[in-house]
C-alpha cells in the first residue's frame, strides 16, 4: 500500500569535533551493531593521524570524498523480455552516500597493516581507514578505482541511454 504525502528528509546533527554534518555521516557508515563511541574513536584517531602527517584532516577527507563521489551509474532497466544496463546520473545525496559507503567499505578490505608494536586497545580500522582516506585524496586507492569502473560501465553502455526513463 502506497504512502500519502512527501517524507521528510532527517536533518543529520553535525559532530561534536569537527562541526560537519558529512563526518557525521562517515561516523554513522564507520559503526557497526549500535557501538558509535567506537565509531567516533576510530574516525576521530583516524583524523589524528592524518593531522600528525602534515594535512588537514577535514581538507583531506573532503578531498578524497570528492575524489571517490560518482557522477554516473549503470541501473537495469527491463524492455521487452531483455534486461538493460541503463547509464544514469546519480542523485546529489546517492552520490555522497556512495562515496561513503565505498570509503567505508574499501578500508575494510583492506590487508592488515605492518606493526612494529601496536597496542592491543587500538583498533587495527584507525590505521586502514587512515590510509583509504589519505590514498584517496590523492586520487589513488580501492574506493577510486570502484568509481573508476562505474564509470567505465556506464560509458559501455552509453548505446542503451536511450532506455531512460
């Protein structure tokens, strides 16, 4: 059953440190089953560690964002019997949201670090996340290169864009 009426978007409150409603949303990606100290620990020390290395960290982060933010997206799309990869723009809030999600997910994935000591109340996520972002802002890394081949894909299917809708 369909709803009535427009849904309100929620206005996400800015974090405590940085004032910014899209570290915010980093902090919220970054937490996993409801423990969002630890969350902000990690995005927080993160940050520290990319101030410790000479950056800005809120410079940076929005750097790598707009670095790793999509401008086009391949969606099926189903005419006659066959399914089509249609190329889309995506929407200003997807596009964030992605971006995110893949920075989020990227330094996840990634390898465990090299410790000469590290200690044992430290999450090993500071140290990855640290490095996604900063690989990141610099144009390189896994969250870059999964934009890399959206686009790619959007750009082989370009002979389908007819299909929108």
């Amino acid at each position: 059953m369909p709803r009535s009426g427009k849904i309100q978007r929620i206005k996400i409150k800015p974090d405590p440190i940085y004032q910014s409603p899209i570290v915010a949303k980093l902090i919220n990606k970054v937490m996993a089953q409801g423990k969002k100290a630890l969350a902000q620990t990690i995005v927080y020390e993160s940050f520290n560690n990319i101030k410790s290395q000479g950056n800005d960290p809120l410079i940076t982060f929005e750097k790598a964002l707009e670095n790793v933010t999509p401008k086009t997206e391949v969606r099926p799309r189903r005419v006659g019997g066959a399914s089509y990869m249609v190329p889309m723009e995506v929407r200003g809030s997807r596009r964030q949201s992605l971006a995110l999600s893949w920075l989020v997910e990227c330094s996840r994935k990634r390898p465990l670090p090299e410790f000469k000591d590290r200690p044992k109340n430290k999450p090993v996520m500071i140290a990855k996340l640290t490095q996604e972002i900063l690989e990141a802002s610099t144009g390189t890394g896994n969250a870059v290169s999964k934009k890399e081949e959206m686009h790619r894909m959007a750009e082989a299917n370009k002979a389908f864009a007819h299909f929108r809708w």
